[in-house]
C-alpha cells in the first residue's frame, strides 16, 4: 500500500498486469543494411531514444514502406502514450 494516495482514490489496490488494461506494442528497427527499407523516405520512424522529447510531432528518421511491411517496425495511433 502506498503512503501517498489521491484522496479520490479509497478504493482497494488492484494488481494489474500492462497488459490487461493498455495495449502493448513492441517494435523494430528495419536493417540499416537494407537501403530499400530507409529510402524513400516515408513514414516516420520513431528511435527509442525520441521518447525524451515528451512530444513527438515529427521524427528524425523515416523508413520506407517497405522498411515497414518487411520488418518489426509497427504504426501507433495519433495521441499515444508511449513508454
């Protein structure tokens, strides 16, 4: 039990595996090798270090469609929260 609770919040804790109350998404970085994946440049691709910037509008690097179709990479929602 936490000593520090918002006084809304009386209710009994609940513990909650991520995974039953938020969709969780794993992605993937397209071989850089594979110049086909990175060009042309299409579709923002997020490095986990961008995380940092709080809010993303633009990313600083971009993937092909293929780099998507062919790799680990996935798309999210505009207005996600990402961990």
């Amino acid at each position: 039990m936490p000593k520090l609770r918002f006084k809304e919040f009386d209710n009994a804790w609940q513990i909650k595996k991520i995974k039953d109350i938020a969709n969780v998404k794993t992605g993937g970085t397209p071989s850089t090798k594979i110049y086909d994946y990175w060009n042309p440049s299409e579709i923002d691709w997020m490095a986990s270090g961008e995380i940092n910037k709080r809010y993303i509008f633009n990313t600083d690097k971009k993937i092909s469609k293929k780099g998507l179709q062919e790799s680990s990479a996935k798309i999210v929602k505009n207005n996600s929260v990402l961990i």
